[in-house]
C-alpha cells in the first residue's frame, strides 16, 4: 500500500474549542491526505473517539469543562487509551508538565501554540507511522 493510500484511510481526531484553530489544524491534516473529525470539548472528544475509533486524536489541553488530561484519563478508563494523542495547548507547559504528559503512554507528543505547520505535519506523521513526502 501506498503512503498515499495509507495516509487515506487515517482517520483524525481533531478537539480544540477555538474554531479558527480547528480549522487551520483541518486543513493541514486534510492537505497531507488524511480524514478528519472535529469536536469543541472534551465529553464531545470521548464520545467520537470511542464511536469512531479515530487512529490519531490532536487534542488541545485547555478545553472547558472536561480538560485534556481528564479526556486523557476518560479514553484509558473506558479500553480506548490505545489511540494516541498529540497534546495542544497555548499554556507554557515547564519541564515537570512536559515529564507528566511524557510519561502518559496514549501522549506520543505535544505541540505549543501558535502552531508551526512544519510541526504539526511531523507530529501527525510521526504519530500515525506515516513517513514525510519528499
């Protein structure tokens, strides 16, 4: 199978509650060749991820009401922590935050905003075992 048609049938998560960040993290995920879901917060999140079973949630860290990390938590408890996760958020995480997402095993990386395309596009790649187009 191509990386093309390998990148096709990926299906992902997309959860941040500004949609003008949505919007531009869909549209770079969608430009690499991969499908996309979206969703505002994190009851939102859990429901799709486990109706969907998406191969990649980017999951922004801030959210209101259910927050990152208790999504994080929820998807382990509830048999789908298996997907992994690419931490967003504009909050300045110090090296104690970086260990503690590090040592979550769905978090396979995590990303500052404001988002740099190069970075996401790697970051979604790298996490989906999809390799980088020449």
């Amino acid at each position: 199978m191509s990386d093309e048609s390998a990148a096709a049938q990926k299906l992902v998560l997309i959860v941040d509650d500004d949609e003008s960040i949505v919007d531009l993290m869909e549209h770079v995920v969608r430009k690499e060749g991969f499908r996309t879901e979206r969703a505002t917060d994190g009851k939102e999140a859990l429901s799709k991820a486990q109706a969907l079973k998406p191969d990649l949630i980017l999951l922004d860290f801030l959210l209101p009401g259910m927050d990152g990390h208790a999504v994080v938590r929820a998807l382990r408890e509830s048999g789908s922590g298996h997907i992994p996760v690419v931490a967003v958020t504009g909050q300045h995480l110090d090296q104690e935050r970086q260990e503690a997402l590090r040592r979550e095993p769905a978090v396979k990386d995590f990303l500052q905003k404001p988002l740099r395309i190069a970075s996401l596009v790697q970051a979604v790649r790298k996490a989906l075992g999809v390799k980088t187009g020449a």
